[in-house]
C-alpha cells in the first residue's frame, strides 16, 4: 500500500514539472510573439529607388541644373558621366592646306544621386519638367522592416551572451575567443542596420539622358600629302631633269662593268663565227649532193 502511495506521488510531481515547463514555454513563446510583433509594427524600413531615362535639350546644362536641384534638396550627386559617341565624320576640302571637318556625335549623361525619400516623388516630377519627353520612369520600394528587426534582436541577442561569457572567462579560456567572435557579429549586425537606416533616409534615383545629334563643324590642316605636291609643269620638268640624272648613273654603272661588256662581245663574235661556219659547210653539202644527182 505504502508502495503505490509513493508511486503515485513521484508520478504527480514528474507531471507538475512537465505542465510547468509547458507553461513556461508557451508563455516564452508568447511573450516573443509579442515582442515581434509590437517591434514589427513600431519599425518600418522602406527602401525607394527609381530609374529614369528621357530627352533633353542640352546633356550638360541638364547635368548643372540636377546637380543644382539635387543640392536643393538636402541630397548627393554618387556618380556622373558625360560620353559623346561619334556617329559620322567628313571632310570637306577648303583649300591646299586646310579642310572643312563635318562631324554629326551623340551625348548622353549619366547620373546615380542620393536624395531624402520623402522628397523623391517631387524629385521626379522635377526631372519631368526639364525633359523633352520621357522614355521610362521607374520605382521600387523595398520593405526591409524584417531583416532590420532580426539584425535587431540577434544584437540583443549577442549582448546577453557576451555579458555570460564575460563572467566565467579567463584569459586562458576558449570562451575568450568566442565572445571576441560574438562581439565582430554584433557590429555587423549593428553596421547592416545602419546601412539600411542610410537606404531608408536616402533613396537612389540613377538617370540617364541624351540629346539628339549634334553637327560640329571646325577647319582642320589638311592632312592629305598629295595636295602639298608642286604644280604639272613644274613636275614635268622635274621629271625630265630626274630622268636625264637617271640615265648618266646607268651610263656609269655600265662603265663600271667594262669588262663583262668585253666578254660579252667575244662570246657574241665567236658565237657568230661558229654559226656562220656552219652555214657554210652546209650550203657546201647540199651542193655536192645536188652535183651527184645531176
């Protein structure tokens, strides 16, 4: 009897500390759900950014008047650029030493700014104004509150275990490292959440812009060599006075070779000599061969 009045004792206690454990995981559970969605609610991170492309008159003057714009309104210019991409060149010949340069080029600008997200619709509505037209026009809200709020919470997170750690660390103890690694992800933690607060404050808006083509004209030196030539006559003369000075160095470069030409007349006699002779006997043989016939 005394046997099963302990059973059933152990067996209610083990059950009391099973249903408190519940009771303390749910309420944990709970009040974390809570927190999460008291922190959601207070926290939002909205992340604008906008493109646009469009037509202006004057890339450069559109360049100084955003730039002036942008200032106005408490933002940055990131990044700019101006190209000019030639689409035809000609030239045109205006005298002996000088031409007509016809150039036909195109320029864009390209802008990335900085500007405070509450000001970037009428930012926008601005940059409308001073185009000729617009191409496209874009913009993107990115709701960062979620990842704000973990990166939030693991800081917290990571504070309390640096705070445990620090109170059964040694100097020769690996928890020294570990709350050295704990600390570095705190900062990022804290360091992503600052650049997020940047992002939300400040919206990116990237633009490009172009003018229609532009035709440029300059005089240039001439750079054809032909055109710097002396006049036919004169040419002409200077020929002939060339050829004449032409022909006296083959006169000495003949003279130079005396005695090749020497050889050569002596081979070119003997050769006749010998062709000659042989006529002969020839002319002889078909005689007497004509005589004996007869």
């Amino acid at each position: 009897m005394k046997r099963n009045i302990i059973a059933v004792a152990i067996a209610l206690t083990i059950f009391g500390c099973n249903s408190e454990k519940k009771e303390y995981a749910s309420s944990s559970k709970a009040e974390m759900a809570d927190t999460v969605a008291e922190d959601t609610s207070a926290i939002e991170k909205i992340i604008k950014t906008a493109d646009m492309r469009f037509r202006v008159k004057d890339v450069q003057q559109t360049k100084e008047k955003l730039s002036k714009t942008i200032k106005a309104e408490g933002g940055a210019v990131a990044e700019f650029s101006i190209e000019s991409s030639i689409q035809e060149t000609e030239k045109v010949k205006q005298s002996t030493d000088s031409l007509k340069e016809i150039t036909s080029y195109r320029t864009e600008g390209y802008l990335v700014a900085k500007v405070p997200s509450e000001k970037l619709d009428e930012f926008t509505n601005t940059i409308s104004k001073m185009a000729v037209f617009v191409n496209s026009a874009a913009m993107k809200m990115d709701d960062q509150s979620i990842v704000y709020l973990a990166n939030k919470l693991k800081a917290q997170n990571r504070v309390e275990a640096i705070e445990k750690i620090n109170k059964v660390a040694t100097k020769k103890s690996a928890n020294v490292e570990s709350s050295l690694y704990i600390k570095d992800d705190y900062i990022d933690k804290k360091i992503a959440n600052m650049q997020i607060d940047d992002r939300v404050k400040f919206s990116t808006i990237t633009l490009n812009f172009y003018q229609d083509n532009t035709v440029s004209t300059m005089t240039v030196a001439n750079d054809n060599l032909y055109d710097y030539r002396p006049g036919f006559a004169n040419r002409l003369w200077l020929n002939i006075v060339n050829g004449w000075t032409i022909f006296k160095e083959i006169i000495l470069a003949l003279a130079n070779l005396w005695m090749l030409i020497l050889v050569g007349l002596g081979v070119f006699f003997i050769i006749r000599y010998f062709v000659r002779k042989n006529k002969i006997t020839m002319e002889l043989a078909t005689k007497n061969l004509m005589d004996n016939r007869q």
